[in-house]
C-alpha cells in the first residue's frame, strides 16, 4: 500500500509522491474548513482573475456547504496542492521517506474526524438537527415538499432512529482515540457517512462537498492498514502487527498522551451535552403556550358581519392558523397560501396580536374565549377589516405519520 501506518526505511518515489499530494490537498481542506471565511476577498479575486467565474458571489454563511464559494475555495486548494506537491518534489527529492510526518498527519485527520463525529452525533442524539415534524408540514401535500424537505421530515419523525444513527457516529469518533481502534473506527465512519453522502446527493442536501470529505478522510486512515484489511476480509488470511513509528516510547510522554485523551474526552462529552441541552432548552422556551399549541382549523368565519364560504379557491378566507412558537403563527388560506404572522399572546387579559409585518410592539387585535379546551372564539380587527373566527383544534393523532405507532406483529403492510 502508497499510505501504510507500517514503518518503512524507503518509499518509492509514487509514495511519496502522492503521500505529499494527499498531505497538502488535507491540510489545506482541513485549514479552510476553520478559516476559510477570513479569506472571502482573496478567492473574489481568485475566481474573477483566474478562473473566470465572476466575483458575484456571496461568502456569508448560509448553513450551505455547497454554495459559490465553497467550490472556488476547493478549487484553489486542489490547485495550490498540486502545484506544491511539484515544488516539494523538487526541493526534497533525497528524502527517503516520511514515516514521522505520515504519523502526525493521521493524528491530524483522526482530530479533525472526531470533532466531526461528535458534533453530527451529539446533535442527532439529542435530536437536534432534526427536530420534530413542524406542524405545517402536516399539512403540506407530499408532492410540495422538496427532496430535503421529505428527507427532514423521515428523519424528524423518529427519536429512535435519530438517536441509532448519532449513536453510531459517536462510536465511530470516539473508536478514532486510540490507535488501535482507528481503523475500526475508520470503517464504521466510512458506513455512516457514506450512508449521509448518499443522502446528501439523492435529496440534494447542500453538504455533499462537506460529507464527501469524511468519507474521505476516513477512507484515509482505512487505507492506511489496507493490507491487513484486505487480507482479514477478502482473502481469509492470517494478519500480524505492524511496527508503527511513534514519537517517543518513554513512560511520561505515553501518560501524557493518555492524560490528553481522557481530557479531550471528558471535555468533548461535556461541552456538546451543554451545548445540546442550552439548545433544547431554547425550543422548548420558544413553543407556544400549551393552551394555544396546535393546528387550528377556522370552522367559521366572517369579514365585517359577512359570513365567508369555505371556497377552495378564495386567498382571503382562512383554512387553518398554526400556532406552533410563541411569536409566530402560520395562516394558511383557502386556496392553499400561506403567510407568516407574528404573534403575542397576553393570557392576563385574553387577547392576541396576529400582525403581518415585523414591529417591535404587536398590538392586541383581538380578543380570545376558550370554548371548552379544543375551541376557541376570537375577534378582531386586521388591516380594517373585523373578523371573527371560530377555531377547533385538530386531534394531531388523526394524522397518519402522528398516528401510526409501531407494531411488533403486522398481518399485511401498512403502507398509505
């Protein structure tokens, strides 16, 4: 194998040769990953001067990893990786090999992994990044939904599965601490992320340039133990240790490196637990009071003493108001619209401020009674207009995907 973790005396010249393509190309990936927004001007300038593209691009961050700027910026990365693997050809041709410097760099790349991996799992396993289904989500036809819009909503609807999978990447980083498990840690990541590289590109969620490159990287450090792989799955044959070249093996400095592992450990466990709590906390704080929770379907409604007909095609009567977070509402019309209206809510003295348009200071437009605990009457005044509405609230068991619970015994699929 060109990249083995075993120590050898001569490299040929391929080896090293693509050792020092894969070290910069890394490197430098891993550096942008961190720091590539301080250097927004620079790839402008790349991509107008160089490659032509044009500078009409923006580098904010948008929670996509796919945009403008992340292929400009991982062009100049494979260009400026090639064009130094040249010139560290040149200058260091007589060195025979880089058994020490391949060592730090797998260190580098199981750090870089293992933050990762937390992050991604820790984030699932608290079922944060796919949070529970939002209510209006309910209500949208399938076919409205886009690819990454179903794909939240699959991964949104279970705990367990949410927790299966982070689970997973977790075991995978936390394999990455010691070097002999990192290649079993190397090939459960390799599994799970290239389960969520697949996902990435058939629902066209933006983190495939991202998600590719832990696949990569881990495949990395599989590669690096190939032979033994190769021999212990494929070919049935016997495998033997490795002489790997460590820094040092004097006493102090091997409990130095286990005392930063147990460090990094507990600290890593106890900053994204805080983090993850913080933001659990912070949803919770953010949904609407648990009387006014829920989707609300306007069974009547009239518009200056005027009773409006429940028209499929008429954008002014409404069909349903969502209240699903404290300051926001959803209302949707008849005919299928939707609008965003900011909220307050003063139970003190019943009413609700639904507004438009954003203001520091909602006013209260309407006054509210509770008709038992599923109804409730309000009356207003919007945009000069006076309504009063009836709404009932929907049973969220009545909707299949709320509603289905599991079976261990099923006579015949229950697929609707």
């Amino acid at each position: 194998m060109i990249f083995t973790r075993a120590h050898k005396e001569r490299w040929s010249f391929v080896a090293k040769l693509v050792f020092r393509l894969l070290f910069l190309y890394s490197t430098l990936y891993i550096f942008m990953t961190f720091f590539g927004q301080g250097f927004g001007g620079f790839m402008r300038w790349f991509a107008e001067t160089v490659l032509h593209w044009g500078a009409d691009f923006s580098t904010a961050s948008t929670g996509s990893g796919d945009t403008t700027f992340h292929y400009v910026q991982l062009i100049f990365v494979a260009i400026c990786s090639v064009i130094g693997t040249l010139v560290w050809t040149v200058f260091d041709r007589k060195r025979t090999a880089y058994n020490q410097l391949a060592y730090w760099f797998r260190v580098g790349i199981r750090c870089y992994l293992f933050f990762f991996m937390m992050t991604y799992g820790f984030v699932k396993v608290f079922k944060i990044q796919f949070a529970d289904i939002q209510l209006t989500k309910l209500l949208q036809p399938i076919g409205d939904l886009s690819p990454m819009g179903l794909a939240w909503t699959y991964m949104g609807h279970s705990v367990a599965y949410n927790f299966f999978v982070g689970l997973a990447e977790l075991i995978g980083g936390l394999l990455l601490l010691s070097r002999r498990t990192q290649t079993l840690g190397a090939l459960v990541i390799v599994g799970v992320m290239g389960h969520v590289a697949v996902m990435n590109f058939t629902y066209d969620i933006p983190v495939k340039l991202f998600s590719v490159h832990l696949v990569f990287f881990a495949f990395l450090l599989l590669l690096s133990d190939g032979n033994r792989v190769i021999n212990f799955f494929l070919l049935n044959k016997e495998t033997t240790a490795i002489s790997e070249p460590i820094p040092s093996t004097e006493s102090t400095y091997i409990w130095v490196i286990r005392g930063l592992k147990i460090l990094t450990l507990v600290v890593a466990i106890g900053l994204f637990t805080f983090q993850s709590t913080t933001v659990m906390n912070r949803r919770a704080s953010t949904k609407a009071p648990a009387p006014f929770y829920g989707i609300w379907e306007v069974r009547t409604m009239t518009q200056n003493q005027d009773t409006l007909p429940p028209l499929q095609n008429d954008g002014y009567r409404l069909k349903y108001v969502v209240m699903e977070r404290k300051k926001r509402s959803a209302a949707i019309f008849m005919d299928g619209s939707k609008e965003w209206w900011n909220t307050r809510i003063d139970t003190t003295v019943k009413k609700i401020g639904w507004h438009t348009s954003e203001s520091d200071s909602i006013p209260l437009n309407f006054s509210y009674q509770f008709v038992g605990s599923e109804a409730l009457q309000v009356d207003g005044v919007m945009e000069r207009d006076t309504l009063s509405m009836l709404l009932v609230r929907k049973n969220l068991e009545d909707f299949e995907l709320i509603g289905r619970r599991f079976h261990w015994i099923n006579e015949t699929p229950y697929n609707r």
